[in-house]
C-alpha cells in the first residue's frame, strides 16, 4: 500500500474531504480523516481501521475511498487493488496478533450496517466461539440444489 507524496496525499485528502460532506457517510469522513478512528493501512485506492464493535479484537473493516454502497458498485478497473488491500489485512492479523486465520466477509444491503462499501476482516483462532453465531444452517431437498444452480447461473448470463 505504497505512499504517495506529499503533495498527492493533501491533494487526495481535500477529494477524500469534499466526498465526505457531499455523502454525509461515517466511513466517507473517516478516510476523509474528519472523524477518528484507528487506521492500520492506507493507499490511494483504500483505508482500513479498527472496527468500533469487532466481533473480535483485532476485527478491521477495509473500506474504498470513493463512496461506493455495494461491491457491485466498485469499478473493474478497482478490483485488484481493492482486494489487494483486503488480501494484505487477511495475512497481517495472523501474523500480529497470534491468530490462527481470519474471516473476511462482506454484507451487500442486508446487515449493512453503513451504506458504503467495507469488507471485515476478523482475527480467528480455533475455539474462539465463531462458528455456528451468524447463520442457521439449512438443506436442500429433492431437485432444489440443481434449481438454484440453474437460477443463479441464467442470472449470470453467458461467461
């Protein structure tokens, strides 16, 4: 997540900083750095921080600079570098905080708690009582699996 100069970065925050009051967005301002928060990694295209209410310490939200509300919002051309930000946390909270692994998820709409694109990237370790705390489990019967897979897949489209 290289640093850019001096220059580009104000140029890059007064951007960050016009958005933030343009949206009235909490992640808009804090990667506008106009209301707190503990970043951990920061690049032209990213800001990631410290979740307020982390499922566990450690928990951090990787958010785009560019006020976006769902990952089908973010450009082609923003893909990489936003996953790759997303990647780089997924590898660091093993390594500092003596996790085993990590969770990363993404809520589109429903459960989003901010309207504006972030992915969670959660420190886990066997046992930490994760499993089982988000979703009930379900089965599919008869023909359904196949349905689905043929309803999903005609929604794609041709590759």
């Amino acid at each position: 997540m290289g640093a850019a100069n001096g220059y580009e970065q104000d140029a890059a925050a007064d951007q960050d900083r016009g958005r933030s009051l343009l949206s009235g967005c909490v992640f808009c301002s804090i990667v506008a750095r106009e209301t707190p928060a503990f970043i951990v990694a920061s690049d032209e295209h990213t800001v990631a921080f410290l979740d307020v209410r982390p499922v566990f310490k450690g928990h951090v939200l990787v958010v785009p600079r560019q006020h976006l509300v769902t990952l089908g919002d973010l450009p082609t051309d923003l893909l990489a570098p936003y996953f790759a930000a997303v990647q780089r946390i997924s590898v660091a909270l093993p390594v500092a905080l003596g996790a085993q692994g990590t969770w990363v998820a993404e809520n589109n709409i429903v459960s989003q708690s901010v309207p504006h694109l972030h992915t969670h990237v959660v420190p886990r370790t066997k046992g930490d009582g994760l499993r089982g705390f988000f979703w009930p489990r379900t089965k599919y019967t008869g023909g359904e699996a196949q349905e689905y897979a043929d309803r999903i897949a005609a929604a794609l489209g041709p590759a």
